[in-house]
C-alpha cells in the first residue's frame, strides 16, 4: 500500500520548508505519493515536481483555496488541477490580492493595541514577493514574546474578537469548486472538523458541496481527533463523498502530524485517489 499525503504546504505559502526542502524531506519520511496544497498559490509545483522526479514520489498538482461560505472561513484543497489552467490562475490572483488588503486591515489591528511593526515582520516571515496570510502574522507575535507558541498566539490574537482579528470576504465557494473542477481536479473540503457548523449545517454545507461537483472531504488530517476521523468517514460514506487523507503539515515544530506519519483510512471508505492510475 503506497504512503499517500495530500495535504501540506511550503514557503510559497506559510510553511517553513522550500518546495525542494519539503520534497526531500516527504522523501526521508517515506512518502510515496505527494500533493503539495498551498494556501491560493501554485507557484511551487514546478520545482517540487522537480525533485520529486529525482527522489520517486508521485507529485499530485494540488492548491487549498480560502472560501467564504455563509460568513464563516472554510479551505477547499484541488486535487489534481492544471496550474496552467486560466480561470483558476486568475482566481488564485484575486484571492492573493485579497490577502495583502486583509494583511494591511491585521497590522492596523495590531497597532492599535500597541504592537508595532507586525506588518513589516510578518512580510519577513513570508519573503520577499511571497503570499501573506496569519500565520506570518503568529510567527512574528511568537518572536517578539507576546505567545509562547503558534497555536496560543492564534487563540490570543488572530480569531474573532481578538486584537488581530480582521475580517475578510474569499472567495464563493462555487467559485473555488468551479476553478477546481474546470482545471480537471477533484474538490475536497479540508479539515471539515474545524469549522464551526451545527449538524443541520454541516449537513447542508456537504449537500450544497455535492450540487456544485464537489467530490470528497478530508478525513484524516492533522486537526481531527480520532473520534472526528471516524465520524467524517461516516458522512463521507452517507452522502456518498470520497475520503482524503493529508498532514497539513507546515513544518518541523508546528505540525502535529510529520508527512506521511497519519493514520491510514478506515477500510469502509472509498480513496479520493480509489481511481487514479498512476497511484494504485
């Protein structure tokens, strides 16, 4: 059985590793078949695909897209998409823009509640050209000393009601799906545990997922418990959705899981990759 991971970043987006680093490293950890989902941006798939060739991994074309569904934030991964595909090149690019007003409207935030400098020190974390989102925002916070780590840093500062917190409209989701699909990928709503839905909305978010040709939900990701794991393998076999499986793993230090060291799925799911020839 091949070591699949379908969901992890890299410094094109707000991991630590290069593409190359991150390939090399999916490579030591045994990891047979890669996605690279970078947060709106596809910018790193041609030199991971590089290495990958190099160290024998399966490269999967992959993107997660920010999506606004009924007010709340939610993240849709495409699974093999073409990158060169014009309506989800310029859809990512709207998003991006997005993200340097959104990342300006933190900063403010932040200054004023006396935290000086964020902006600035959040583009250092992110590099020079690259996309800008709040995780460049806690590494900044954790290095100045306002958090001891990234997950109180967000809890203290970057959601609702805290003092870095900035609203922000994305994308539609039937965008998001549409670009997915039009560029020949496979949607999949990621880490579906993490959103704040009541059962009758998740129930409708997941219907209204499958209307537009959504296709499959993460099951076993970083942020789902157990539990969790196994109750999204219920829903995907209900509504007829197939199952994912991905680290979201950022880098060493900050991911809970390392690539390629999840669970495997539970054997009543159907794969996102049951009919990909190239991985079975």
């Amino acid at each position: 059985m091949p070591n699949i991971d379908l969901h992890c970043h890299s410094t094109v987006s707000d991991g630590l590793l290069t593409p190359t680093q991150l390939v090399k490293h999916a490579a030591a950890r045994g990891v047979d078949v890669l996605a690279l989902t970078d947060h709106d941006d596809i910018g790193g798939l041609e030199e991971a695909r590089r290495i990958a060739a190099e160290k024998k991994i399966t490269l999967i074309n992959g993107v997660e897209i920010s999506v606004d569904w009924r007010g709340q934030t939610l993240h849709i991964v495409g699974l093999n998409i073409d990158p060169a595909h014009l309506q989800l090149v310029r859809g990512l690019s709207s998003i991006r823009d997005g993200r340097t007003v959104r990342a300006c409207k933190i900063a403010a935030q932040l200054d004023k509640f006396g935290i000086h400098g964020s902006l600035e020190g959040a583009y250092a974390h992110a590099g020079e050209g690259r996309l800008i989102g709040r995780t460049h925002f806690a590494r900044f916070l954790v290095q100045q000393g306002y958090a001891k780590d990234m997950k109180s840093v967000f809890k203290k500062y970057l959601v609702k009601g805290k003092p870095g917190y900035a609203p922000h409209q994305w994308a539609p989701l039937s965008d998001a799906v549409a670009w997915i699909r039009s560029s020949g990928g496979r949607a999949v709503i990621a880490h579906p545990a993490r959103y704040k839905l009541g059962k009758d909305a998740l129930d409708e978010l997941l219907l209204e997922f499958l209307a537009l040709g959504g296709e499959a939900v993460e099951v076993i990701t970083a942020s789902h418990t157990p539990e969790q794991s196994l109750l999204f393998a219920r829903h995907s076999q209900r509504m007829g959705l197939l199952a994912s499986r991905g680290s979201d793993f950022h880098g060493p230090g900050e991911s809970y899981f390392d690539l390629g060291r999840m669970p495997e799925l539970p054997p009543n799911c159907t794969p996102v990759w049951h009919d990909w020839n190239r991985v079975m």
